[in-house]
C-alpha cells in the first residue's frame, strides 16, 4: 500500500487543485515553467541553480532537475520562488537526478 500512497495523494492533490481553483504548481509542490518564444524562460517555485555558463543553465527543481541549453543566455530576475532567463534558447530537458545529471 506504502507505493502506491504517493500517486494517490499526487491525483487527490490535482482533484484538490481543480476543485478550489488554485494552481496545480502550488498544490503538487512542483515547478511551472512559462516561455516567450524561445528568447525567455521564467520558471517558478525552483530550489536553487545547480550550474550558470551562457550556453547552459541548471536548475534544481522537484521533483526533476531543469536544463536550458542555448546561446547568449543570461539570468534576469532572480528571487525566492521565480527566475527569468533570457536568450537564445535551444532546448529545454528535464533530468530524474537532484544533482541535474543526465544519467
């Protein structure tokens, strides 16, 4: 019963979501990400940046790690719960590894 207790609360928690119409990436405890074109990325309710160059950032997020890769790309605004990244974005990946590794 212990494995299946964590879908179970992940679909209560979305019905939970829908029914008091609040946003999913609060209630699940996840991130959200928001792209214009591919010239910026803001991504919510990350946990920290794992690695910064301009042609790839990492970002630490739950339950997966997010890794832009692209051209010029800078880190706009950065706070708490939000970060804005702006370039030339190529590719967007997610990795099961907290430490943003691909394996």
């Amino acid at each position: 019963m212990k494995k299946n207790s964590k879908p179970m609360q992940n679909r209560i928690r979305a019905r939970l979501a829908d029914t008091v119409d609040v946003s999913k990436d609060i209630i699940l405890d996840t991130f959200l990400i928001r792209g214009t074109g591919n010239n910026e990325i803001i991504i919510e309710n990350y946990k920290g940046i794992l690695e910064y160059t301009e042609n790839c950032v990492r970002i630490k997020a739950k339950p997966r790690c997010i890794k832009i890769c692209g051209n010029s790309l800078e880190l706009c605004n950065i706070s708490d719960d939000m970060l804005c990244i702006t370039g030339n974005i190529d590719k967007i990946s997610f990795t099961k590894n907290q430490d943003g590794d691909d394996e």
